[in-house]
C-alpha cells in the first residue's frame, strides 16, 4: 500500500539576528514536526553532526553558532523540509545527506536540484553528492554508463531508480539486471535447487533495490510478464537488448570477454550501464577482471559516460565511509 504524499504549501522564512543566529520560521506545523522528528531526533542528529546549537520553540527553530555552521544547517533544513513534502518521512541517512556540500553549495539552487530528481512511486530520489549528480545525468543522458567505486554510493540503487522510473513511462520496455553469479566462471553446479534456487542469493541485492522503489506485488507482477528480467550474467549471451534498460552490477567478478559481451548486446532505442567496484574482486586471478580495462578502452567515446566515485559519495551509514577511506588509505601506503 502506498502512503500518500502530503501536500504541505507552507513556507519557511528565515530571520537574522545580531547574535548570530538565525530562526527558521514555519507556516505550516506538520512541516515544522516533520523536519524536527520525533523526540526531536532530527535536531540532535543536526547539532551532533554540525556542531551547532538548535532550539524548537513555536512555530521555529533557532540556529545558534557561526555564520558559516549557521547557513549550513539552515540550507540543511531547508532540504529535509523538500524531503518531507515529497515523501512523507525523513530517514537517517537523509539527516547525513542534507549536509553534503552538494547540498549547500552556493551554486546549486532548488531548481537545479529539481532537475536531478527521480520520482519514483515509493519515494523521490535525489543525488546526495556532485558525483551523484553527474552519474544521474549520464543516466538520463547517454547511451552507455560505467561507474566504479565503492560500496554505498548509490551505484546500482540509482540505476536501479532511473530505469524504473523510464519503464514506467513507457520510455523502455524492459529493464534487466544482471551479476556474474558467484565468479566470472558461472560455477553453480554445487548449489542445491533448481537454477532459480541457485542464483537468486547473488541477485537479491538487485531485488531489493527494486522492492525499495516500488510496491512488492508489482515488482513481482512485473517480473512474471518479463517487463524486469533478473538473470545471470552467463544467460545474456547471444541476445540484442532492444527498449531496454540494462544492468550489470558487480562488474569487477566479469572478465574482460564477459563485459564485452555485455556491451555488444547493446540495440535499439536501449542503455547499458556496467558497475563495480575495483578494491573488491573476487575472481581467483584479480586481473582477469575487465571492469578497468573497458574503461581504458571505450571511456573516451562520446556515446559512452565514466563515473569514479570514492569515499566521500557513500551515502550509508557514516561509519562506512571512514571505514572504505581506511582500507583505501591503507592500500595507498602499502603502494
């Protein structure tokens, strides 16, 4: 069942004082109680986060620090207020993104935020950081997408997003979301069931991208009349994907030929998009991996996008991010 969107048409003035706060102002209360959370959680979640101080008083909310802290958490409520009114409820990791300095850039305005923003039936997408932003427009834009880096950066979820949002605005007709199941050998045999029972472990990442922007019973609707197709990497050979929307995820575990053959299965009216990520490949012989390779290879040409995200665009919990910067620091050192 979907939750309805709320329409809130209350605005928010700000107000300066000479001590070097500011007060949000709010016209509409639900708005005002939306951003503020529960127990007043979202507030302390800003101040530990910030370093400012934040008191709930009426109809605002006082930011109490430098000028600078202060024009952060204001422009950071301002954009948990945008996330409020387009999907109802305001997330942890929204609290994390609304301080991103994509967020708060002087150069980024609400409309050209608007323009970023993927719409899809269960929630409003929007890119959390520069690479984000640049990854949705490839997207959108061209005709083949390859993006690496780490876990967490919204790689497959906003591929994922922006091909569901095209088929169901008829834009495609199919979506197809692909792994190299286990390895790039396609060794399944020793998995107990039926070829299904065997590869849906190493796909349910894909399905559960899918259930998080669209209600389960159509998901499955959808999969059953083959307008999303889930299979193994080993399973595309030989096709031409035409009206399509495909994906390869974890493409560091495929080898050179396999993502090659990938690509060639482009046709009509379709868009590929191969992701990985680099420091996690699981292949016995590491550089049998073809990911960086067809990036060497093919990422000059017009028709064809590269996207590197690193540390700084992992959207998870905080904690993954200093961990994926440890581990990357570490590698640096020992380089």
């Amino acid at each position: 069942m979907n939750r309805a969107r709320p329409n809130l048409k209350g605005k928010i003035n700000f107000v300066y004082s000479d001590n070097d706060s500011i007060s949000v102002i709010f016209q509409n209360n639900d708005l005002l109680m939306g951003v503020v959370g529960e127990f007043n959680e979202n507030l302390k979640q800003l101040e530990k986060l910030t370093e400012t101080n934040l008191y709930f008083r009426g109809n605002s909310i006082i930011i109490k620090s430098d000028q600078k802290n202060n024009e952060i958490v204001k422009n950071a409520i301002v954009f948990l207020s945008d996330q409020f009114i387009n999907n109802g409820t305001i997330e942890k990791k929204d609290i994390l993104s609304s301080i991103n300095k994509f967020m708060i850039s002087e150069n980024s305005n609400t409309a050209d935020k608007i323009e970023y923003i993927i719409k899809t039936p269960k929630k409003s997408v929007i890119p959390r950081s520069e690479k984000q932003k640049k990854y949705v427009r490839a997207l959108k834009e061209s005709e083949i997408i390859i993006s690496t880096g780490p876990a967490g950066t919204g790689k497959t979820f906003l591929a994922v997003a922006v091909g569901l949002t095209m088929l169901l605005e008829k834009k495609i007709e199919r979506i197809i979301l692909s792994r190299p199941a286990v390895e790039a050998g396609e060794r399944l045999g020793f998995l107990p069931g039926d070829m299904r029972e065997k590869v849906d472990p190493y796909l349910r990442p894909l399905y559960d991208s899918l259930y998080d922007l669209l209600d389960f019973e159509k998901i499955q609707k959808k999969i059953e009349i083959g307008d999303i197709e889930i299979a193994p990497l080993a399973f595309m050979r030989g096709r031409t994907l035409k009206n399509s929307f495909a994906i390869l995820d974890e493409a560091q575990n495929a080898t050179d030929t396999q993502i090659k053959m990938f690509l060639t299965r482009i046709g009509e009216n379709s868009k590929i998009v191969v992701n990985g990520d680099p420091s996690q490949i699981d292949l016995p012989n590491k550089s049998l991996s073809g990911l960086n390779r067809s990036k060497k290879l093919i990422g000059h040409l017009d028709e064809i996008s590269v996207v590197d995200f690193d540390h700084s665009d992992v959207v998870r919990h905080p904690l993954v991010s200093k961990i994926v910067k440890a581990y990357s620091d570490q590698k640096d050192d020992k380089s």
